[in-house]
C-alpha cells in the first residue's frame, strides 16, 4: 500500500538538493565496490554526489536493514544483491522482506560466483577437486563473504553435487577478508563473487580459480569454463547487483534515479568497466523488470535453499 501511494506522490522537482548515500553490504575490495563506485562516478552529472558506504555484517543483511529503515526520500539506496533473496528465504526472523521493504530502481548487473583454492592444494580443475573433497573428508573448508550469502549458497550447492558435506563453511564479512585468508593458505578455498581483483589474483598465480557458477563462460574471463561444462551439473548459482530505495520512496524518484542508470549503462566505456570487473551489464532494467527479476529468483531458489537445508538465524 506505501509503494502503491508513493507511486502517485507529486514530483520533487528539487531532487537531488543534497548528497545521496549507496549503502554497499560487504567491505571493500569486492564486486559490490567495482560496480558501486563506477557507477556512483557517472551519476555526477545527473545525480549529482554520491557517496559509496561500506558497511559489512550479517552477510550483507545490515546494510540491507539500514536502508529498509531510512527515510523513504531518495538520499539512502542500497547496492543489493542476492543477499536480499537468499536471507529472505533462509531466515526464520529475516530483518526484511525485499518485495515489501523496497522500492526496486534499476538491475545493473548480474554476475556469479567462482570456484577458487589456494595453488597449494593438489588439484588443477574442478573434477579434482570434487575427486579430492571426496578422497579426504574433513580436510577442506571454504571461505564466503558471509552466512545467507548468495556466495554461501553456491558452496552449500557445490557440498550438495559434490557429494561432500564435510566441507566445512566459515563465513567472513566480506569478500576481501575471505580472499586474504585464501591467499595465506589459512582456508583452502573460497566461492567470492567474480571481480576484477579476483580475477588479478587468479591470473598472477595466487590463487587458482577452476570454475565459475554461471549458464555461460563470462566475457571477463572466457579463458574459465563453467562448473557444468567441468563436469558438474546444475552447479549454477548467479548473483545480481541492483539499486534498491526504502519502500515509500516516490515514484518519480524511482523513475529519475532508473532514467539515470539506463543512460550510464548505454556508454560503452561504463559497459566495459562492468565487464572487466566479472559482472555482465543489464542494459535495459527499470523497476518494473527489477521486480519481475528478484520474484523469479525467489521462486528459482526457494526449492534449492530447502533442500540444502540452508538457515539463516
């Protein structure tokens, strides 16, 4: 009822008058950032200055909160992702709804997770890997950027086609720790979003990524097959990047904010930006087609989630 009234809300011809904050729910140094700060760049001629903010925990879910809390005025949006979907799902208590907490803006990207282990570990692809895991149980765990995350949800689904629910979880609050720990060998693998960084380590031998979880091999990457065609089928797991604004928040708003990101995401020199850093670039979004898209992964991975047994407290 709040989104449907805000839809008729009268014009703010003065928006924006102030700074506005993206809120992004994981710590520097992941995808979330290198799609984040871009775009915040291109929206200074339209938007004027916005201001990036990290702000980890809860595997995302307190910025999530954070802005399902402020003020409904166009000053506070969230960078979201799965996060928004998987924690909804898994939680008992879950701190929002992301179809009623939210006013959707603009799908910007979608990307998904990687494979990857510390060069040390005796394996060179994924089929090793799945050979090892199974040979040496209790032996291997995987680091992600936290509980619910869209990251963990693609480990539990790896531990579930595998065969190898040993493989132990430890969750970070954010991807940047978890790759850090990775690189020092003090976890032998990790399932981060794929991201420029990620794909630097990878490419100068500190870690080695064997496969990522999407339908199609990455433009970013198409050196690295996907984990079905390494012999892993239904080993898909993708993860979004959109813009998300308090529910209530005008719809014209709404509409200056999306009418933004479509012309941003029409210059190709943004395109590749989104490219290189491992994420696909949605031309054509709106908040219509963003809410169409998180109700289609809710449904996707409600069944997936139950039968992994994934819970979110």
């Amino acid at each position: 009822m709040t989104g449907a009234l805000a839809g008729r809300a009268p014009a703010q011809s003065n928006y924006p008058d102030r700074v506005i904050r993206l809120m992004v729910p994981f710590p520097p140094g992941g995808v979330y950032d290198a799609v984040a700060r871009p775009w915040a760049d291109r929206m200074k001629t339209s938007l004027g200055s916005i201001v990036v903010e990290n702000m980890g925990g809860a595997g995302g879910s307190l910025a999530a909160a954070a802005v399902a809390r402020a003020q409904p005025d166009g000053y506070t949006l969230l960078l979201g992702g799965g996060l928004l979907v998987t924690n909804f799902i898994a939680s008992s208590r879950a701190a929002f709804n992301p179809l009623t907490d939210f006013e959707p803006i603009y799908l910007l990207t979608v990307t998904g997770a990687a494979i990857v282990i510390n060069p040390s570990l005796p394996v060179q692809d994924l089929k090793q890997l799945v050979d090892y895991a199974r040979a040496n149980p209790g032996k291997l765990s995987y680091g992600s950027p936290g509980t619910g995350s869209a990251n963990h949800l693609a480990g539990e689904l790896f531990k579930s086609l595998a065969d190898a629910q040993h493989i132990v979880h430890i969750p970070y609050r954010g991807a940047g720790p978890a790759m850090s720990d990775l690189i020092s060998g003090h976890i032998p693998m990790a399932t981060p979003n794929v991201s420029i960084n990620v794909l630097e380590l990878h490419r100068s031998g500190k870690v080695r990524m064997l496969a990522v979880t999407t339908p199609n091999r990455l433009a970013a990457a198409p050196e690295i097959p996907t984990a079905v065609e390494a012999g892993l089928p239904g080993m898909i797991a993708q993860n979004f990047l959109g813009l998300f604004a308090p529910i209530g928040t005008p719809r014209p708003i709404v509409e200056q904010i999306s009418a933004a990101s479509r012309t941003a995401l029409g210059d190709p020199e943004f395109q590749r930006a989104l490219v290189t850093a491992g994420t696909e670039p949605v031309l054509d979004s709106g908040p219509e087609k963003t809410r169409r898209f998180v109700e289609e992964e809710i449904a996707r991975w409600t069944p997936i989630i139950k039968s992994v047994g994934l819970k979110v407290e």
